[in-house]
C-alpha cells in the first residue's frame, strides 16, 4: 500500500515537470507588430524653455552652411541670414556662452547643432558629425558629445555647449578675412569628457556632414559584441522586434524597437548568466536589475512612438518597457554594459531546460516501472 502511494506521487510530479515545460514556456499574449516602414517625423522645433541671446543690430553676413551624408539624397544649403530669421521667429534655439579661447574670455552666440540638422535638414538620425572648413580642414564629433554639453550632469560647468557660433563679443562674425576665421565656427569648450588646452575652435565651417548614424553599442564583460543603429523596423531581422501601447506621463502612448532579450540571443548571451546591467546616455549611467528588463511587455529599445521617430529632442533610442517604472526609462541611450558570470548555471524550475527535464523523469520512473513489473508476475 505504501509503495502505492508513492508511486502515485512519483507520477503526480512527473505531470507537474512536463506542464511546468510544455505550458510554463508558451507566450500566451501576443503582442501586435507594425511591418511597415512608413514611420514619419514630425519636423516642428520644439523650443525648450531658455533664454534668448540678444543677436547684433548689424547686418548678416553672407555665408552659407552645406549638409550632407548618409540618408541624405540631395544637398541642403543654409542662408545664415535665413537661420538667423529663425531665431528671430522662436523657431531654432541660440545659445549665448562665455568661453576661454588663447587666454582670454570671449562670449559668442551659436545655434543648436543638433536642432539645426535636425528641424531643417530631417537628419533626425544622426550619430556622428564632420564639420568641414573652407580649406578641407574638418573635425569630428558624435551626437553623443554634442548632447552631453547641451544637458550635462548638474555638477558639470555650464559653459560647455558645443556651439556653430556666428556672433562673438556682440557682432557677427566676418566672413571677408580668412583671418577672422569665416562667418561661422564651430566652438568646443572643454568639459569632463573632453579636455582641450583652451576652447577648440574651427573657423570657416562651409558644410556638415553625416557620417553615422546613432546607435547602441553593446558590450559584453568590457568587449563590444554588436551596435544596434536607428532604422526602419526592416533593418532588424536579427531581433524580435516588438509594439505596445505603455502608459508614459498618464499618456498611453505606441512604442516600438528591438527587443532586448532578443539582443542577448542573439549576441548568445545568456540571461540567467547575467551579473550585472547598465544602460548609459551622455550624462548618465543607469544600474538595472535584470529582472526589470522582463514581464509582459519585455523591455526595448525604443526608435519611435505613434509612428514617429524620436529625433534629438526626445532621444533617438529609448530604453523602455518590462518592469521598469517609467521614470527610469532612459533617453539618449547609446551603450549597453553586461557583465556575465563565467561559470554555469542550473536553470530555474520555472524554465527548465529540456535536458534537465529528462534527467528528472528518467529518475523518477524508476520507481513506477518496478512496481509495474511485480504486478504481473
């Protein structure tokens, strides 16, 4: 009688492994995929909350600004005067800032990059710049350093804006004496990321050109394993790519990207292996636990939100979804940082591995397959 019951038990627990395996890995709630590449962006300036620089009562010079590069079919050509009037109009963002150029202070006016390339040439996906002087001479820069010195973190000096400055101590530029270094000039002061001997100065900027696009680079216990860049959902075939509605500021809101256990698989990283997670913007460095990057709605990285890509003004990828609460959503992502353990893992008893499954019921039909022997003798 004893023996019975445990051979009851026996075979009770072998059901409850085989529905823990079978049904305990089934994605019951589907969520819906837009296939399409017919993502816009809304193109309208959005103007954060500054103050505007009191511009020269001068004439404009003559001079204008080219932009070129990746995704960009035909060239764009910038009037100054006609970014100027912009500014005049609240529609593009200037800036006023007080930096050391060879030993002395020199307060210059200068637009927002990033807004300009964006609001007036659609190049809302940019990740790297090369600014190119009359002379050939250029200078690199990523989006990344230019958005760290428009919103650095609060102990950081705030003269440090990365500027395309047309105005210096009250009057435009010049654009008739090489000398004078052109109408405009690209201005970097020196911040905690990037040190120069004095602010880095060049003069004669004629053209922009797009050389990058942005993306997330993700790093794997200190090596890059692969860098996911902003795209059309058909340029991910490599990773699930997933759309759901989250509620973002009591707004229910459509986002839309790569899935980020999808990255793990593919870069074979495993999940249960996973040590530690951070997801880093040009001014912050966010620590996340795992298990926030799982659940009904499983953490993206975000490129667009009904419909629309992000663009600079609101970070072209987003780390969002899964259990985060969505104040620690992170904007302006641009890496990912795993730390994974060396040494193997037995797999959770809510995820069992196939293998382990069979191990567990070769052991436990031992005991049913004697007892059914004795009974037919």
């Amino acid at each position: 009688m004893k023996k019975n019951k445990i051979t009851t038990v026996l075979a009770l627990l072998s059901l409850m492994v085989l529905s823990t395996f079978f049904v305990g890995n089934v994605n019951t709630d589907a969520i819906p995929v837009n296939t399409n590449d017919d993502f816009t962006y809304d193109s309208e300036a959005i103007i954060l909350d500054y103050e505007v620089p009191e511009l020269p009562d001068e004439e404009v010079p003559e001079w204008e600004i080219n932009i070129t590069g990746i995704g960009i079919t035909e060239l764009i050509t910038l009037n100054l005067s006609y970014l100027i009037d912009q500014i005049n109009t609240s529609n593009l963002n200037a800036y006023e800032e007080t930096v050391d150029y060879k030993g002395s202070n020199q307060t210059i006016i200068g637009f927002d990059i990033l807004q300009v390339v964006q609001d007036y040439a659609d190049v809302w996906y940019a990740g790297e710049f090369e600014f190119i002087a009359e002379d050939g001479y250029s200078k690199s820069l990523n989006a990344t350093d230019i958005l760290y010195s428009y919103y650095p973190p609060a102990l950081e000096n705030a003269d440090i804006k990365i500027l395309l400055a047309f105005a210096v101590n009250g009057s435009y530029l010049p654009n008739s004496d090489w000398a004078h270094k052109g109408a405009l000039r690209l201005v970097c002061p020196s911040n905690q990321k990037n040190e120069y001997p004095t602010s880095y100065w060049v003069g004669n900027v004629t053209d922009i050109s797009i050389t990058d696009k942005w993306k997330c680079n993700v790093f794997v216990n200190g090596e890059l394993e692969t860098s996911i860049p902003v795209g059309f959902p058909s340029e991910f075939p490599d990773y699930e790519y997933l759309s759901y509605d989250l509620t973002y500021h009591s707004e229910n809101i459509k986002f839309e990207g790569p899935s980020i256990l999808s990255i793990f698989e593919h870069i074979g990283v495993d999940f249960e292996n996973i040590t530690l997670f951070q997801a880093e913007a040009p001014d912050f460095l966010s620590t996340i636990d795992k298990t926030e990057l799982t659940g009904e709605k499983p953490a993206i990285l975000a490129l667009a939100a009904n419909d629309e890509y992000f663009g600079f003004t609101k970070g072209p990828i987003r780390l969002v979804g899964g259990n985060l609460n969505s104040w620690s959503w992170l904007k302006n992502c641009f890496a990912i940082h795993i730390t994974v353990s060396t040494e193997s893992t037995t797999p959770t008893s809510s995820t069992p591995g196939f293998s382990s499954c069979l191990v567990i019921l070769s052991l436990l039909a031992i005991p049913i397959t004697y007892n059914i022997s004795k009974k037919r003798k």
